[in-house]
C-alpha cells in the first residue's frame, strides 16, 4: 500500500538518530548540526540561482492560466521545498524533478549550495549599514518536518536534511489523529508567517495513511528606501485588461528621485530598493494595450534583460497599493512542467526517504500572500507537499505612472535570488 508523503513549503525547523521533545513532539533528529560553512562554490550558488529563476517564469507561464487575476508566489521557497523532496528521489523520479525543477547540480553540489544560499539569506539584514535597526528589513526561512511516529526513515537522509537545511522530524500520529496533526502544522506554520498564512493545510488533506510532511516557510517585512507620502496617496484611474477602469489609492513620489529604470519597445520597469539596498521590488509595466502579448514571452531571459539595462534615473513616480493572497496547487503545474511519477502511486520512488518505494506525493500546495503601501512592503508565503502510502521624460525627470496591469518581482540583490513574484490586474481585487 503507497503512502502519502506532503511536503510543506512554510518553515524549518532545526535538528544518526535521536530522540527529543520540542513543543509537545518528539523529535527525530540526526545527530549531526547543521553546516554553517557549506563546501559550495560562488559559480555553484550562481548556477543554482539561475535554475532557480528559470523554474520562477516556467512556473508562472502556468500560473498565469488560472483564474486568479492578481498573482504572487514564493519561486524560492518552492524550490527549497522540493530540494529537501528531491534528495529522497530516485530514478526516474529523481530525474523529472530535476528537470522541472531546473536543478542542474549535481546533488551532491546541489544541497550544500541551498545551504549556502540559505545561510546567506538568513543574515543578509545584518549587512544592512547606516539604518536603525527597527527600520532593518525581516527576512526568516524555516523548515520543519513532520513524520508519522514508529515509521522508519532511512538515516542517511536525516543527516542530509540536518547538515544542509537545519531539519529535524516532529513525530505526530498521522494514522489514529490525522486532524490533530493537521492542526498543529497549521499552527506551525502561522507563527512562522506572523500569521499571514493560516490553514495551510484544509481539512481532509491528510489521513491516516499520510506519512510525511516537509514544511517551507519564508516572511519579508521591509521599508522603502524612499517613502511615499501618505498625504499625496488619492484615488485615481487604474486602466483594466477590458478597458473598464477602477479607483485605486494611488501612491505618488511627486519630485524626483534616484531610483534605477529602464524602458525598452513596448515597457518600462523601475527598481524601488527597500532600506540598505540589499532587497528590491522591480515593477515592470507593458505599455497599454500589449500586456498579453509581453506576458506570453514573460520569460527568465526577458527577466533577466531587464534587469540589466536598469540605470540609475531621477523619476517621478506613481504606483497603486495592493494587498492579496492566493492558493496554489501545485500538482497540475508541475505535472505540465514535466514532474509526472512523483505524483503517481505506481511509478513513484523515493525510497531515499524509507528504503521503500510506498511513498508518493499526493499533494502540492503553496500559499502567498504581498501588501504594498506607503511605507513598505510585507509577504509571505508557505508550500505544502503532502507524501502518503500510497512614461515620458521630463525637465524634472522620468515620469512614472503605474496606472495599468504590471508584474512584480521581489529579489535579493546581492545573489539575484528571486524571493517572490507575481502581476497585478487589479488592485481592487482582494483588498479589505
């Protein structure tokens, strides 16, 4: 009988093989601490970015096809979660999530550049130099593990998720108290979020023949480096995809500022750099009427050009609050990109995880959720992967106005790492 394995991509949590409580559960951890100095190279983590990025665009080609007009997700903590997944992968299995996934290491290079990607990440507001600390920017990833108690994990792949991503198992009973599990993932998983994410996991999602669950999480709070008035924010016309329009409060930089643009045939993009420099939000809006047409052929490359034809410019700029979140399942996406037997009680192996080939991933979810305002910006974002048994330039500077359907990026700028990403159709939709 196959047994549901979920991975989880909300927090983790820190761990061959011991016994210990945390937080009401027994823990089987490995022995082994976590690496704090990775083996990894600096072309390692930049191919490992790259993989990354491209998985960023071919996911959101098949994002962009539902029905949610306005979009974010965390392309990093998607990653990240399946890389734990992936390293108890084998065969065939381990090969399509490979490449969909676009993990062109090798594993054995693979995990400890996540660790060192990670590991640099988590400091990365302690390199922020001339701000207060209270206006430093917030950025944790966690993971945790959760594993039906009595059940036999190979210890191989406990030290693995120990040395390279700081994980150690929760014991709960998935087989005689699956809501009570369920319940307390959740809880995990909104206190990893500051409560942006909540029911991570709906009811009925595990059962008793679940065996598995890997949680990712990530949160971002951050302040712009240049604040926009709250005074100067009024309601003005945003153009829709239909040709309707909408009030939206609008957010405006009436005099110029420094920050980086970049205008090309049919868009232009802008870099708004949160304090210290270290992360940024770049907005790219396509001109009115060729949205679609730029969204077909939205792809890493095209990210990437962007990228670097911004310059710094002195820019006058006007842009909309938003505030969403969104569901993913991930399953038909994936499915789309290539990950087949993963999700196949019959073909699927991850006998790295038990020795066994009973384990197969039932369900993918991912779930996000981005504010914008004057003042900042806050996201988060959570992944669940669940394995059972079975403008025009002025004297005064570029003028801006954001007052149509654009994309989103959220990025790292020392490593290029996409944090989060996603559009906007519509501010008014999923606003309080």
């Amino acid at each position: 009988m196959k047994h549901k394995l979920y991975v989880l991509m909300v927090a983790l949590a820190a761990a061959s093989l011991f016994l210990s409580a945390c937080g009401g559960a027994t823990v089987a951890a490995s022995s082994l601490p976590r690496n704090t100095n990775p083996q990894a190279s600096v072309s390692d983590i930049q191919e490992l970015t790259a993989g990354n990025t491209a998985f960023a665009f071919d996911l959101y080609q098949q994002m962009r096809r539902g029905d949610n007009p306005n979009l974010v997700y965390s392309p990093y903590s998607i990653s990240l979660a399946f890389a734990m997944t992936y390293a108890g992968a084998r065969g065939e299995t381990a090969t399509q999530m490979a490449q969909a996934m676009h993990y062109t290491l090798a594993p054995e290079r693979l995990h400890p550049a996540f660790n060192a990607l990670s590991l640099d990440l988590d400091q990365r507001s302690l390199e922020v130099e001339g701000v207060e600390e209270a206006d430093r920017f917030q950025l944790s990833l966690a993971n945790s593990l959760w594993g039906q108690k009595n059940w036999s994990f190979l210890p191989d792949y406990l030290d693995l998720l120990a040395t390279h991503y700081g994980a150690g198992m929760r014991l709960v009973d998935f087989e005689s108290a699956p809501e009570a599990a369920r319940r307390q993932i959740n809880d995990w998983v909104s206190d990893q979020t500051q409560k942006r994410i909540r029911n991570m996991i709906p009811p009925g999602m595990i059962d008793p023949l679940t065996r598995f669950v890997l949680v990712n999480a990530i949160y971002f709070k951050a302040t712009w480096q240049f604040e926009f008035d709250p005074d100067k924010t009024a309601d003005r016309p945003f153009y829709l995809l239909n040709g309707q329009t909408v009030n939206v409060p609008m957010m405006s930089v009436d005099q110029a500022t420094p920050f980086s643009y970049a205008a090309g045939e049919g868009w232009q993009a802008v870099a708004l750099p949160y304090k210290g420099g270290l992360v940024e939000m770049i907005v790219i809006v396509p001109d009115q009427g060729t949205f679609e047409a730029f969204e077909a052929e939205w792809t890493a490359e095209r990210y990437n050009q962007i990228v670097s034809a911004l310059q710094p410019q002195m820019v006058r700029l006007s842009m909309p609050k938003f505030k969403f979140d969104n569901d993913h399942n991930l399953v038909a996406l994936l499915t789309t990109l290539g990950m087949h037997d993963a999700f196949d009680p019959n073909r699927a192996d991850f006998s790295g995880i038990d020795g066994k080939r009973d384990l197969y991933i039932t369900t993918a979810l991912h779930k996000a959720f981005i504010a914008t305002d004057e003042k900042g910006t806050e996201a988060a974002a959570a992944t669940s992967i669940i394995i059972g048994v079975t403008s025009m330039p002025i004297d005064e500077g570029i003028l801006l106005t954001i007052d149509r359907p654009f994309f989103y990026v959220i990025r790292d700028v020392p490593t290029g790492t996409i944090l989060f990403m996603g559009r906007v159709l519509d501010p008014t939709h999923g606003t309080d």
